[in-house]
C-alpha cells in the first residue's frame, strides 16, 4: 500500500467520525456507536470512500494495537489485589459460566466444538468502555453495583491476553495433531512470560535513567519506543502486534511510571479506539444484517438473557444481595468492545461459520446501544423484581430484633470512609447507632468493628423498617449514587416525618432536589472543601476562630449560597478589619520545657520587654482571667495576647524560648520566677 494512501485513509476515518460522535453526544448515545456508524459510511459497503480489502485489514490491525497499548496502561493488577473477592470469585465464575452455556448451546446447534468454545469467548466479554463511562457519568462507580460491575470488567480485562493466545490453539483443535498444538501453545506463553519478566527489568532500569533528564517529550518518547518495540518483537516470535502492545502497556502499568505514561496516551484515546471501531464498522455489511433479522432478534434476546441471569447468580456467589447483583446482571448484558477484538483475530483463523460474522457483529453493535438505557432502569427493575422474590424477607440480615430494640438512635446508610468515621465517632461517644450496608465486605468490616450492622438495600422500605426507621432520631445516608439518596430520602421521611434526615452528596445539582424530598441537611462535598480552604484562609489574616466558625454556619445555613451564587454575600469581617482585631490577637501555647514555666506575667516582665498584653490564660479549657499572686506558668497553658504584630511577635518568642536559648526577656527573670 502505498504511504500516501494510508494517510488520506486516516484522514477520512478521522474527518468523518468527528461530526458522527458529535450528534451520536447530542442524542445521549455511546461515542463508540458513532465510530461504528462513521465505519459503516465510509467502508466498502457504504459510500465506498475506502474499499480495498487490505486497507481495511492495515487499519483494524493498527486500531486493535493501539487500542490494547492503551487498555495495558490503564490494568492495574493493584486492583485485582484490592477486590480479590470479587474479582476472581464474580469475575471467573461470570466468564466460565457465560463461555460454557453459550459453547453448549452452540454445540446443540451443530456448530463445531472450537467454533462453539469461540462463540463462548466472544458472549463472556461485557463493554469496559460503555459501562464504566456510564457509572462514572452517573456518580455511581462507589456504588456496591459499581464495584460489582468493575470487578467482573476488570477480570474480563485480564482474561484478553489469554482468550487471544487461544485463538491458534482453537484454529487447529480439530487438526490431528494436538500434541503440536499444545507445543505451540506452551511455546506462546514462555515467550509471553519472557516479554513480560525481562520488560519490568528493562523499563524500569531505562525509565529510571530517563526521568533524569525531566524531560517530558524524551520520557513519552520512550514510551512509546517501548510499545512499539515489544509489539514488534511479538510480531517476530509469530503472534499479533496487538499482544505486544497490550503486554508493554500492562509491563508499564505496573512501574511507578505508569500514572505519567498514562497520562500522556489518555489524550489519544478517541484516536486509538476510533481507528479500530471505524475500520470494525468497514466490516459490517449493512444489507446482510437487514437480511438477517428474523435470526438477529432472537440471538439479541438470548444473549441478553443469558447474561443478566448469569452475572446476577455470579456476582451472588460472590456475597453481594440480589439488588446489586441484578443491577449489575443488567449492567454487563451487553458483548463488549473485546469481543469485537477476538472476532477480528479469529476471522482470518476460521472461527465463525458461515455467514456468522455479521450476525455477531449486529449483535454486539444493538447490545452496546442499548446499555446506556439498561442502566438508567436497572436500579427500579431490580427493586421490582427483589421485592417479588423476597417480599417482605428483602435484603435485610442482622441480629432478630436488633431493630425493634432500639429508639432515639442514628441509622447510618453506607459504610464507606465518611460513614465509618461517623460510626466510630458515635459509638466512641455513647449514642447508640446502626449501619445499613449492601456490600459484603464493608458490611464485614462494621461488624468486626463491632458496630451493629444491617445487610441490606438501606433505600428499600423493608431494610428501613427493619433498622427502625420510623423511631430513629437522625438518619445519614453516607452513599455515592444520586439515585439511591433521592428514594433513601424520600422513604425516610414517609417512615418518620420528624428525624432528621442528613445526606452526603457530591453535586451541588443535587442539593434542592433532596432538600424538596424531605432531607434536613444536605453535605456537598466540594462545598465543604470550599468551606475548609475559606477558613484557613480567614485563619491566615488572624480572624478570631469564633468568628470563622459563625461564617462558615451561615454558608451552611443557607446551603452554600454564596459559593452557588444563589445569595448575596453576607459576611461581618470588615468591623475586625476596621478594628485591626485580626492583627492584634494572637493565640500562643506554652510547650513543655519553656524557660517560662514555673514563672508569672509580672515576673516576666511581659508588658515591658514585648510590649503585649496578657488578657487571660487558658487551662484545662478554663479561661483565667484574674492574676492572682500565686499564679505561675505550666506546660500546655494557651496565653491570650493582644498587641501590635511586632509586640505579638517578641511575645511568642518569649513564651517559646527553651532553656540555653537567647532570651527575650529580662537576664533575671529565671530567678525572679523561682522567689
């Protein structure tokens, strides 16, 4: 092919993808549908802008590549570590599961056993891209169903590189000789582990000294060196430049040079998924699937099926509750991007039978645009359907009457960080309280804290009740889905209209909305960060602390009306400013060890040699005012002083000084302490 060619090719994959997407964002539907639409238009059964076959073949070769170096990058195998569990127990039940069911139903259908086992692997993959951008769009990757869903994709993802070394050994499964096969399968993976053992050493070793330099273009350079070599040399050893690259993005991954070589491929990301799912969407021959519909339909519904029973029943077996495993089983229903990977792969090696290509490749196409309207529903679906299978029975295991114990107490939805602290700060300080947990593993961990715990939905009515809702004084709900807090609110102040009902929230969108459904307070999380820094910065021009924490109670009073731009501001700092109070109080800790202790204000001589006051002394949290004859100096004692900045500052100093030290007060003071 000639070089100038492949360059108009690109040209037109890209021009012709850009407004594509944009109306694909305006009607809410995936960027990938808008790649695969752009590919249909411009292939050679389009408008035949691109129609020689090798071209095609060059430019999904090169997709799939770039596309696997970006998805190495973006594994981390820390993960794995992190959600153990559920990765391996939900994610490798979910795909042996998934490839077996479908490899049977296949077989039943006089499909060959490797075709079969193929079609297996092509079912088991779910879309990484859709469905994480989705949840992430939706504020609910945090989500126990998050993390169900990103465990099983994250397993899934690990699963690529071997589904891809299979694909010769299924080509030749039906050849004679296996002994042969199995050679060069064990042959694949020593070069594999060879790529990846000697690549860890070899970039780390290379990173190390490049990062010297701090030169940012010498370091993504050689990044890029490194992806390009190793899917060259996996090339050479007779695999795909796909594997080399997924192995050097997964070997860079895992150096502590991964987060800034990941940073530099993110820019690129629409261009290296747009190049493979364009020159996928080349492959689809619009006619044929037409053709097929009366076949097309049916495959869809069983694949749909098949999956949501299966992911749900995995991700059970995992220990997470029917809701969220029906939520995620809706979630992953779905064939994935990686699916479309392995078909490109096994297409020239013989594994779809006849005329099956493109009946997969609608399937995939219609599953992926229909996931985003999946999810939206999944949370009431699965609702529907939990309480018709356990009634009144519904997610909610904990002590027999722990609920109906107890009154005037806090219930506390989510056991994440702020509803752990929260818990431990309560139960340190007496006040009975109770979390409500759906996910397996925090709901472990308040119990071995030794926190009552509820295993439960904590926004389905029958886990309210349970926990005593209707008597409960406050209710928290310390949760990251938008979703799950507006009905949590709503039930809660149908249970018991006078509680208290606190919600921690993330967007500011969310704040009127759940005000309206009967939350009391509601704690916006970058609004309390705002809140954090206004007070360090008051701090910092000396305003009196009391006066710092009336501002901050009426930013919250208002629900953060100055920082939403729905009120005026309101603050009362410029009397101290006129005043100079900011500049003339100052607070100083006396510290264990000061050539103070044991001595008074009058035996220091304090007014005279700093030319601050002493206003009073704080002990034991006690204010004194009065200077009584026997009053002497201790170790932990806070000194009220007001003066100008200099005299505040020869005071502190005075009160700091250790032993052996310059003094800033008189030569005999020690002595004059000591009478």
């Amino acid at each position: 092919m000639h070089e100038g060619r492949l360059l108009i090719d690109l040209t037109l994959l890209v021009g012709m993808a850009i407004p594509i997407v944009a109306l694909a964002h305006r009607l809410s539907a995936p960027p990938l549908v808008g790649f695969l639409v752009a590919g249909v238009l411009v292939g050679p059964n389009g408008f035949a802008l691109i129609s020689a076959t090798e071209e095609v073949e060059v430019l999904s070769e090169l997709g799939v590549a770039l596309l696997l170096f970006e998805v190495g990058l973006e594994l981390s195998l820390s993960y794995v570590r992190q959600w153990a569990r559920t990765v391996l127990i939900g994610g490798g039940l979910q795909m042996s599961s998934t490839l077996l069911c479908v490899a049977a139903l296949a077989m039943a259908f006089g499909i060959p056993l490797s075709q079969s086992i193929f079609y297996g692997m092509l079912a088991a993959l779910s879309s990484t891209a859709i469905v994480s951008k989705t949840y992430g769009d939706r504020a609910e990757l945090d989500t126990a169903q998050g993390r169900s869903v990103i465990s099983i994709l994250l397993f899934q993802d690990l699963c690529v590189l071997p589904l891809i070394l299979l694909l010769p050994v299924l080509a030749g499964l039906e050849a004679a000789d296996m002994g042969a096969v199995g050679i060069e399968f064990a042959r694949g993976l020593a070069i594999i582990t060879a790529l990846v053992i000697g690549g860890q050493f070899i970039v780390r070793k290379t990173l190390d000294r490049i990062v010297l330099f701090r030169d940012p273009e010498l370091f993504t350079l050689c990044v890029g060196f490194f992806g390009i070599g190793t899917a060259v040399v996996s090339a050479w050893a007779g695999f795909s430049l796909a594997i080399g690259a997924f192995i050097a993005g997964l070997v860079i991954s895992e150096s502590e040079y991964g987060l800034q070589a990941l940073s530099d491929v993110l820019p690129f990301r629409a261009v290296f998924s747009g190049i493979f799912f364009i020159s996928t969407g080349m492959l689809l021959d619009v006619p044929a699937v037409v053709g097929q519909l009366d076949l097309l339909i049916p495959v869809l519904a069983v694949v749909f099926a098949l999956k949501i029973l299966l992911v749900t029943a995995s991700v059970c077996a995992a220990g997470g509750i029917l809701t969220t495993a029906l939520i995620s089983g809706l979630s992953l229903a779905q064939i994935g991007e990686f699916s479309i990977l392995l078909a490109a792969l096994g297409l020239p090696l013989g594994l779809f039978h006849e005329g099956h290509y493109q009946l997969f490749l609608s399937t995939a196409v219609l599953s992926m645009m229909a996931t985003p309207f999946l999810i939206r529903t999944a949370g009431s679906a699965a609702g529907r359907i939990a309480r018709a299978v356990k009634g009144s029975r519904e997610l909610a295991t904990t002590d027999p009457g722990l609920g109906d114990e107890m009154s005037d107490h806090t219930i506390i939805v989510g056991y994440g960080v702020a509803g752990r602290y929260l818990a431990r700060v309560l139960d340190a300080t007496g006040i009975p309280c109770i979390v409500v947990e759906h996910d397996a593993g925090l709901a472990r961990r308040a119990r071995e804290d030794g926190l009552p715990v509820t295993f439960g939905d904590g926004t389905q009515p029958a886990v309210l009740k349970h926990v005593g809702a209707g008597r409960a004084r406050i209710i928290v709900f310390a949760i990251s889905s938008p979703t799950e807090e507006r009905r949590g609110v709503h039930l809660a102040r149908e249970l018991n209209p006078t509680a208290q009902i606190v919600v921690r929230t993330r967007y500011t969108s969310s704040i009127d909305e759940l005000m309206s459904l009967g939350a009391t307070d509601v704690v916006v999380e970058e609004f309390e960060v705002s809140i954090e820094l206004f007070a360090k910065a008051l701090e910092s021009y000396r305003i009196p602390i009391n006066r710092i924490w009336q501002e901050a109670a009426t930013v919250r009073e208002e629900h953060y009306g100055l920082f939403r731009g729905t009120a005026e501001p309101d603050l009362r700092l410029d009397s101290l400013k006129h005043l100079g109070i900011h500049d003339a109080l100052e607070l100083v800790e006396i510290v264990d060890g000061a050539k103070v202790i044991g001595m008074s204000a009058a035996s220091v001589r304090l007014r005279r040699h700093t030319g601050a006051v002493q206003i009073a002394v704080v002990r034991d949290g006690q204010p004194i005012y009065r200077r009584e004859p026997d009053f002497h100096y201790r170790a932990g004692d806070t000194v009220v002083l007001v003066g100008d900045r200099d005299s505040l500052d020869r005071a502190i100093a005075l009160f700091q000084e250790q032993p052996g030290s310059s003094s800033a007060g008189p030569p005999d003071s020690g002595k004059a302490g000591t009478r």
